[in-house]
C-alpha cells in the first residue's frame, strides 16, 4: 500500500515536470516563430527600429516567463526530491516495522477528530517526529494540486 502510495506521489511530480518542461518548448517555439515574422517585416520594408522595440519587449516577457517557468521547475523538483526522501523513510520505517499500518490509521483517525501530532505521539507511544512526518504527508497529499505548484 505504502509502495502504492509512493508511485502514486512520484509519477505526480513527474508529470508535472514533464507538463512544465513541455511548456517551455512551446514558448521557445512561439520565440522562434516570432523572430521569423521580424525577419519577414525587415522584407516588406517596415520599420525595423518600431519591430525592434516591440521584440523585445515581447522577448522580455517571454524570458521573464521562462525564468518563472524554471523557479517552478526547479521548486517541483526539490518537492519531489524532499517527498521522494520522505517516502522513503515512511518506507524504510514501515518495513522495519518501527511504524505499522495499523499504527498509520490510527494516526490518521486521531488527526481526523482533531488532535495534533503532540498530543497523538504519547497516546500512541510513538516519536513525535514520526507522527508529524504521517500529518504532513497526510497534509500535502490533501492539498489541492494548484498550491502544490
């Protein structure tokens, strides 16, 4: 179940790298397609300064999009490389049986009827650390897609 979970949160990430690093293709494509046009008025004699000025303005607004394109790119990246980390402990501590299924759910219920990881650690006899590593989890993969971006 827990491998399940982790595939599911990895090909999440994934395909939204994937998404995002196809954008950006797109965008240097329209890039592309707009130098080509430049290139056409320059022939039909228009003036190239007024072309000029709006290239650039138009590849200044495009770069700054690129380059918000590529913080969300790298953000995702380090979310799921942090994520990945965390699975894998969660991993590692489920097959060590430190922390069992059983233990998980019963976590979950209690933070379901309100309790916070301070309160369910000694009630379950479980490190605290452990127990806030299920809530966040439990927190990010609630969380609408939109402000995992």
């Amino acid at each position: 179940m827990q491998i399940l979970i982790i595939f599911i949160v990895v090909t999440v990430v994934f395909t939204i790298i994937f998404y995002l690093y196809k954008r950006i293709q797109i965008t240097e494509a329209k890039i592309t397609i707009l130098e080509n046009r430049l290139k056409a008025f320059e022939v039909f004699g228009t003036s190239l300064s007024e072309f000029v000025e709006r290239g650039e303005d138009v590849s200044r607004i495009i770069s700054n999009e690129l380059n918000q394109k590529q913080f969300k790119l790298k953000k995702l990246l380090k979310d799921a490389q942090e994520t990945s980390s965390r699975l894998q402990h969660i991993e590692t501590k489920l097959k060590s049986n430190k922390i069992n299924k059983e233990q998980v759910e019963n976590i979950l219920i209690l933070v379901n009827q309100g309790f916070k990881a301070k309160d369910i650690a000694p009630r379950l006899n479980l490190p605290i650390g452990e127990v806030e590593l299920i809530v966040k989890l439990k927190e990010f993969l609630n969380k609408p897609f939109v402000e995992k971006l």
